[in-house]
C-alpha cells in the first residue's frame, strides 16, 4: 500500500500541500524515498557564483515566501552539500502549541555553510534545518539553526581548526558582531535588503498547527530555541578535508541535541528544558536533498507580525529588543544566539 502511495503520489507530497489526505508519515516517507534514490552528495557554489546568486533579491524573498516541500531547482547558494537523517522530537510538558507537542516524522539536514578551510570559510561552521510534516493539507513546519554566522573562527576558543559539527549549541539567531570578517559581512549586508534583522529567524511554524494539521489560535511559541548537542557525538572521528565524514558516523536512535526555549529576550539565564531531537535513520548525503529540498524561512518581522496577532505586549517587546533603527536594539544583536545562551546551559 505505501509502495503504491510513493508510485501515485510523490510529486504531490513533494511540492504542494498535499490534497489525499496523506499522514505526516507518508509525506516524510514519500520525501526520504526521494531522497535516498541518489546519495550522490550536490557541491558548494565558487564565490562568483554565490555572489552573482545572492544579487537576485527574488530569490533570497522566495526563501520566505514558497510553499512547499521542493524547488525544482533549488540548489543552494550556500550549504551546498549537506547529510540528511529522518528524526522526530520527544517533548516534555510545555506550554508552546502544535508542533512543540507532536513532531513524529522530521527532516533534518546538517551542513556547513561554504567549504570550509576556503575563502569566504576558515573553519567549520554548523547549520542545521528541520523540517517536520504534518498531516493533510497543512505545510510542514520548518526551523533554521546556527552556531556563528564565521563558524568556529573566533569560538568556542581553540576550535579553529575542529571538524566536528557538535562543538557547541545552534541558535535561530545568530550574532551580528562587529568583528564579521569584511566578505560576510557583505553577505549579510545583502540579505538586509530583505529582511531587516538578517541574522535572526523565527520559530512560529511549529506553533501555527500542530501534527494533524489542525490550526492553534494561540500561536503560543519562543523568542529562541537552543540546541544543546550531545557531546558523545563530538567525540566520533572527523577529516577536516571530507565534510561529511562524521555525520556518517552518527547512528540511528541517538539523541542529537536536547532543546531549550528562551521564551522572551532579555532572560537568557531562565531557559525551559523542552526535549530531545532524536534520529531515526543514518545520516545520508543526497542529490535530491542538496539541490531540491526546500526549507521556508521565516524571516523576523514575519515572526513579530505572527506574534502581534496573540500577544501584542510581547511582540512589541520582540521588536524594540531587536529594532536595528536604535542603539539599544543593534546592541542585542551584537550579542544573540549561542554566545548568549551557551553559558546558561546546564550540564548534558
């Protein structure tokens, strides 16, 4: 039945809102099976290219703006070549809705965001993207994750030169430091054409609906979310030179990071533990995954606009904290994602 399903239905579940009423597991299952058809890993853009790409400011809104699971060509401008494994979360109480209850049949992809030991990437740099279907009609959830926009150039102090992806905690944002090397920061220059807090994205597509893609109209959903890795993992083998050499390494039904939510600004040091995201195959590399799979972002006014329509008080608290337009709200920016939170975290 699920064979027939996969013959009938791919495209389908791959690039729209599904119309058969096809569980969340059957649009991840129908996503993997394309995925693991070719485990030719995609390639990094040159520079040329990724700085002649990144000019087309279409492209960097449809990053924000397309439904669906795929691009028909969707190769990335950065993090072009990454490792997929299936995973889902194991939530403890909290007090966040739809998919912070439920997220059974995920997506997760691991990559650094150039080659590292090149140009534009000194060191190994982590990012990670989620995607979480749910059932029916309703569009996957999606998260972003990073460790610095540089990698490990400046921190954790000493891992310059490390190839491991879990050498410290990823954050959905990222800070905006004054010591950015001058080719990213021209990067992330670009990007705020489109967004005006370009080195932060939001959260709230796990709380729109939950699993069986019924709607919440409490959105109720963190500021940030931190994941915290399992330090078992640093220590498995790396090559510097073969980028996906430890996530190969990594088995099936481990605990990659635990999850902490920062609820408002201004509280790193009160953080809620909220689970673990858990794997549920091996690592693979993928064609499909590096050059179609598609990840929608959401950039942070988008995130406030979301936040305003349930709780005005804590949206305007959101946006004055991080409004790029005043002193105040650059100079949290400067300090925001894991150089924040790392220190709050508790012992694994």
């Amino acid at each position: 039945m699920r064979a027939k399903i996969f013959t009938l239905c791919t495209t389908i579940v791959l690039n729209a809102t599904a119309t058969l009423g096809l569980t969340s597991l059957d649009k991840a299952d129908a996503l993997w099976s394309q995925m693991a058809a070719d485990e030719t890993p995609g390639s990094f853009m040159s520079a040329v290219e990724t700085g002649l790409k990144i000019l087309d400011l279409s492209y960097l809104r449809s990053m924000g703006s397309h439904i669906g699971n795929w691009g028909p060509d969707h190769r990335k401008i950065t993090h072009g070549t990454g490792m997929h494994v299936r995973a889902h979360f194991e939530w403890e109480p909290n007090p966040y809705t739809g998919m912070f209850q439920k997220a059974d049949n995920c997506i997760v992809r691991i990559a650094n965001a150039a080659d590292p030991g090149g140009i534009t990437m000194s060191s190994y740099g982590p990012n990670m993207a989620i995607k979480c279907l749910r059932d029916g009609e309703a569009e996957a959830a999606n998260l972003q994750t990073i460790f610095e926009i540089d990698g490990y150039a400046k921190f954790p102090p000493g891992k310059s030169h490390s190839c491991s992806y879990f050498e410290g905690p990823l954050v959905n944002h990222c800070a905006w430091r004054d010591d950015i090397p001058v080719s990213l920061k021209a990067f992330t220059e670009v990007f705020d054409q489109v967004s005006d807090r370009p080195m932060m994205l939001g959260v709230s597509q796990m709380a729109t609906s939950d699993q069986a893609g019924m709607d919440s109209s409490t959105h109720n959903f963190p500021y940030a979310l931190i994941f915290q890795p399992n330090p078992e993992l640093n220590k498995l083998a790396c090559e510097f030179n073969d980028v996906h050499s430890q996530l190969r390494l990594v088995p099936s039904n481990v605990t990659l990071y635990k999850v902490y939510a920062a609820h408002d600004p201004g509280s790193p040091h009160s953080l809620q533990y909220l689970g673990r995201l858990v794997t549920d195959s091996k690592f693979i590399e993928s064609l499909f995954g590096d050059h179609q799979l598609f990840f929608r972002h959401t950039f942070f006014a988008d995130e406030i606009s979301t936040l305003d329509k349930v709780d005005t008080w804590r949206a305007n608290l959101w946006s004055t904290f991080t409004d790029p337009k005043t002193d105040y709200g650059m100079a949290n920016q400067k300090v925001a994602g894991q150089g924040l939170y790392g220190a709050f975290l508790p012992k694994f």
